[in-house]
C-alpha cells in the first residue's frame, strides 16, 4: 500500500524539522516534546550510529556544533554521548540537556506522534541497519514511520529488510531528482523528500511528479508564503523550524 496523503484536501502536513529546532535544541527530547505540545504531531530527527552501533539523535558528523563534546561522533560510544551537554549551545535554559539514543527518543514521544521522518545520515558505509529496524518494530511507531536518507543505497539496504516500512529518498541535488523520483515510483511505499528550492525552480516539473502519484514532502520550509507556493503546487507535506507559524498557515491554508 502506498502512503497516504496528508489530511482531507488541501491540508498540509507540517513536519517538525529537528524537533521544533526554532525553540529548542534540535535532535532533544524537549525539541521533539516541543513540538508534540505545540500540536504538531509530524517529527522529522537525524539519526547517527555511536561507536557501539547504537542510533542515537544527532545532526553532524562531529560533536562541537551542537555539544560541548569534539571529533567524530561515531568514535563515542552511547553512553559516553548521553554524558554530553547537548543543550547548552542553543540556550542556558537547556543546560544538560543530553544526546538522546533512538530508543530513548521513541519511548519518550509514546504514541502522540502521527508521524515520524527519521532521517539516517550518510556514513560512508552502511550502518547497524539491524538494530535500527528492531528498534523501530518494537517502538509501536513502526507503522507511522518513514525511514529518510540521502543515501539511496542504505534505503535499498533497508528495504532488503524490511519490505513493508514506509522509505523517504531525500533529494538535495538536481541530478538526483529524476532517479530518487523513479525510485520511489517503483517502491510503492514511500516517499520523495527533495529540497524545496529544487520543487520551486521548475513548478511544471513539479507538477509533473504530483500527477504521476508520487508522494512527496520537502524541506525546510520557513516562510509561509514559500509553503503557500509549494502547496498551490500541490506539495502537502511540509517540513519547518518554525513549527508555530507554519502551524498558523496550515490552519489558515
């Protein structure tokens, strides 16, 4: 079965990009909360894997952008991450605030959320893909989860594995447009996720790939105006830091 369209019509659905990373620190457990509690129930995070394999919420290759760790992530192991301030960076407010595992993150958001978008960055190599399925099926959020990547080939991977969960191809480049489009044309049970500037630069194309049924969600979108053009061209699946506003458009929209 494929995925289904966001609510009745021409609602969209906003996605939280990191969590409500406007507000909180992106990949937290109070960013992906902020959100729920703001009404939003679509969580986008990204996943990196700790030097014993364990996914845990995280942005960047290296640690000093949004931590007060430094090097590579993957040379930490799990625990040696939850040790990390996360928070402090972003806000005093959030001083402590740890690097969560996946498992963490998915116990913590329950069954609030409608949807998830975890996004499992590229590694130069296929990660735990094991453990990261068993973590999803036995969150009870396997069936509202979309699996995004960059790297197309960890969602061939994926799919080897688990032929019934939802995959996004996230798109960034031009180049990469067409393929990841016939990609998930041939899948049938995902979704293209390219970078919004590429959907707005060529609307017939855009078109194009919504008249052919192909599902698609975009990011990151935090100008209402930008997202009313996005919806006009039929893209309903939204993807924000500014969770508040984009929220206020789609209840207005």
């Amino acid at each position: 079965m494929s995925l289904s369209e966001p609510g009745g019509g021409n609602r969209p659905e906003i996605i939280a990009h990191r969590g409500y990373s406007a507000r909180f620190p992106e990949n937290t457990v109070p960013a992906l909360l902020g959100a729920l509690a703001w009404g939003c129930g679509s969580l986008e995070w990204d996943i990196r894997f700790a030097a014993d394999g364990i996914p845990v919420l995280f942005h960047d290759e290296t640690l000093e952008r949004t931590s007060n760790g430094s090097g590579l992530l993957s040379r930490l192991t799990s625990a040696e991450l939850s040790e990390l301030d996360a928070g402090s960076w972003f806000s005093s407010t959030f001083r402590g605030i740890p690097i969560p595992t996946l498992q963490e993150a998915l116990a913590r958001i329950g069954s609030r959320a409608i949807r998830v978008y975890p996004e499992v960055k590229a590694v130069g190599g296929l990660p735990d893909l094991d453990t990261l399925l068993r973590i999803l099926r036995s969150s009870g959020l396997h069936s509202r989860t979309t699996l995004l990547s960059l790297d197309h080939a960890i969602l061939d991977e994926v799919r080897a594995r688990d032929p019934e969960l939802s995959l996004g191809w996230v798109v960034g480049r031009e180049e990469e447009l067409g393929p990841a489009a016939d990609a998930v044309e041939a899948d049938g049970k995902g979704l293209l996720d390219p970078d919004a500037a590429l959907l707005l630069a060529d609307p017939s194309r855009t078109r194009d790939l919504v008249a052919r049924g192909i599902p698609i969600a975009t990011w990151t979108v935090d100008d209402p105006a930008e997202a009313e053009a996005l919806r006009e061209l039929g893209i309903l699946r939204i993807t924000t830091n500014r969770v508040s506003h984009l929220l206020q458009w789609a209840e207005a929209s």
